[in-house]
C-alpha cells in the first residue's frame, strides 16, 4: 500500500520497523495506538475482575456458617485473596508499562499472565 492511498483509508503513514527473533516487523502509527488501546482495555478488566475477586473474598472470609459448613473453604478463600491480589499487581504493571511504553514491564506483565493463564 501506498502512503497515498494509506491517508484515504485513515492509516498513518509513519512507520515502525522492529526485529523479532531475525523478522522485521512494520507497524504504523494506528497499529500501534489500537495496540495500546486493547492494552488499557485489558489491564482495565484485570484490575476490575481482581477488586471483584478481593471483595467475594475478604466478605465471606469471616463467615462462621460458612467455616462450619464447609471446612475447607477457608484455603479456598484464602486462594481467592492471594489470586486477586496477584491479579491486581499483574493488572497494575500492565497499565503502568502500557502508559510508559516500557518494554521490560510489558514483558514481566506477559511473564506474570502466562503464569495466571497456566495455574
């Protein structure tokens, strides 16, 4: 494509090239943004979903009934605190190396997502 027609359909025209692994990669400016939009959009619902994981916890962590009913729910509620807490530290760094645009925070943040995802 172009750089002519690119403004046409409303594309940047500046591009950025970088290598991965022996590939070069070329984004232009648009790319990029819509990149750091699902970024924010995702650490968003990190940090909500983790506040929403914290709350059910920390409610129900001095529930008599429920201690008697069910004995072992306090691990089980104790592992919701310890993964909403990790949720929202893993959410906190994404936002905070999205907003600086900050390769090694990004790159913890992945390492830290893929820990979620596999346990």
């Amino acid at each position: 494509m172009d750089p002519q027609n690119s403004k046409a359909f409303g594309i940047g025209t500046e591009r950025c090239t970088t290598n991965c692994f022996g590939n070069e990669i070329t984004m232009n400016e648009t790319s990029r943004s819509q990149n750091h939009k699902f970024l924010y959009l995702t650490n968003s619902l990190y940090i909500f979903f983790s506040v929403a994981i914290l709350a059910v916890g920390s409610v129900n962590l001095d529930s008599e009934q429920l201690m008697e009913l069910f004995p072992f729910s306090k691990r089980v509620i104790t592992g919701l605190i310890c993964l909403g807490s990790f949720t929202l530290v893993a959410g906190v760094i994404g936002l905070y190396g999205t907003y600086n645009r900050n390769k090694v925070v990004l790159v913890i943040w992945i390492f830290m997502t893929v820990l979620l995802t596999i346990r």
